[in-house]
C-alpha cells in the first residue's frame, strides 16, 4: 500500500497504529498547575469572559475556539469513493478533513 504522493509504501501498521485512538486530541493552551490558575481558567473566571461574550458576542471568536473550529458532516455513504461503508468508518476521514479545511482557510484568510 502507498499513500498518494509518499516516495516509501506504507506498512500496515504504520497505517493502524497512525489511525489508533483518533487523530484528533484536546489539550489546554494554558499552565494550570495551581488553584489560582484554574480558579482564572475555569471558575469562576470563565464566568467574567461569558458575561463579556453574553454582552458582545464578536468576542467569542477572540476569547473561545469557535473561529477556528470546522465541522465535517456525512451519513457515511461515500467515504472516499468507498461506497455505503456507514458512520463509524467516517470518523477514520473526517478529522484530517477538518483539518485540511482549517489550513485552506488559514492560509486564505
């Protein structure tokens, strides 16, 4: 098996062990290794920035993730020219997806 435009085949288990747990993960963007930083991060300074959002909404793009979220949808029924394959093999596809989009629109924008 070779991956379109990759020089050396893919093994496969390069290819499981590439695709194992998701391809996606969430992790924090701050230090929260004390009371003090969680009490900011979390409660209850995530209530100072909801009530600012609440007020202008134009902040949500400046203080949460939503200007740089894409959502990838299907039912499942042509995944990569695979034919009816269902959902679950979907979520094989849809991360690396959402990820191309976001650097086409990062590199757009």
């Amino acid at each position: 098996m070779t991956a379109v435009g990759v020089n050396s085949p893919a093994t496969e288990a390069e290819v499981f062990a590439a695709h194992e747990g998701g391809k996606l993960s969430v992790g924090v963007t701050t230090d929260l290794n004390d009371s003090r930083a969680l009490s900011i991060a979390y409660t209850p300074g995530v209530a100072m920035v909801s009530e600012a959002i609440a007020k202008d909404p134009a902040l949500a793009l400046r203080y949460t993730w939503a200007g740089r979220l894409v959502a990838v949808v299907t039912d499942g029924t042509a995944v990569l020219g695979l034919g009816d394959v269902a959902r679950p093999c979907s979520a094989t596809v849809a991360p690396v997806l959402a990820y191309r989009s976001r650097t086409r629109l990062s590199l757009v924008a």
